[in-house]
C-alpha cells in the first residue's frame, strides 16, 4: 500500500467522510490538518502536480476572504498559488494524496481512485 495523505478539516463533512473510506479500506494516512499546518508553496505546487490541475482550480470561491482579493481569471498561477498559501481556508477540501497521484474528494468516493480497488 503506497503512503497516502489527506489535507483534512475536522469540521468539513466531506473531508470527515473521505477519512472514514480510507479508514474503512485498511489505510491509515497521514492526516495534515492544513488550517493548522498550511501547505508550503513547494508542497501545494507538488500536490497541484499530481492533481493535474491548475492553482485556479483548487481554490474554494465561495470563502468570505476569497471576496476580498483581487483574483481573476487574469491571475497567474503564481498569484493564485501564493493566495492559497497566505489563505489556507481557499484550498478546497479534502486533497488525498499518494506518492504520484492525487484526488478532491469531493465527492468523497473519489479516494477510491488512490486505492486501486
């Protein structure tokens, strides 16, 4: 079983639901609370690496500081990287990490997609 991690806010229900799939499925991940723990830049561009996405992507929209920075589609990744870091709270939630790959899950069933099950 390849070491997986999960970018985990207690206080989400999909995040809490991810763990419990991973849980029931045998895993025992590492469990970063990112809200305490924020992502470095270099551990928030690894993970976007292995999402396959854009910075733009995993940043949750609909948080109230969200509204207060000046973010467009005209942002570069950088700026959008560096909002995520200063701002944890964007990162949508929960990010379920293995060694290459890695999924939102939201919905939660997508950690089945790291488990290879």
């Amino acid at each position: 079983m390849k070491n997986i991690t999960i970018w985990h806010n207690p206080r989400c229900s999909k995040s809490r639901q991810a763990l419990a799939l991973l849980e029931a499925a045998g895993v025992n991940p590492e469990v970063v609370k990112y809200l305490e723990n924020p992502p470095t830049k270099t551990e928030l561009e690894a993970a976007l690496k292995k999402l396959q996405i854009s910075p733009a992507k995993l940043v949750r929209r609909g948080e109230a500081v969200f509204k207060t920075l000046t973010l467009s589609e005209k942002s570069s990744d950088q700026e959008w990287v560096s909002a995520m870091v200063n701002n944890p709270i964007l990162i949508e939630r929960p990010v379920i990490m293995n060694d290459d790959r890695a999924v939102i899950g939201r919905p939660p069933e997508n950690v089945h997609g790291l488990l290879d099950l």
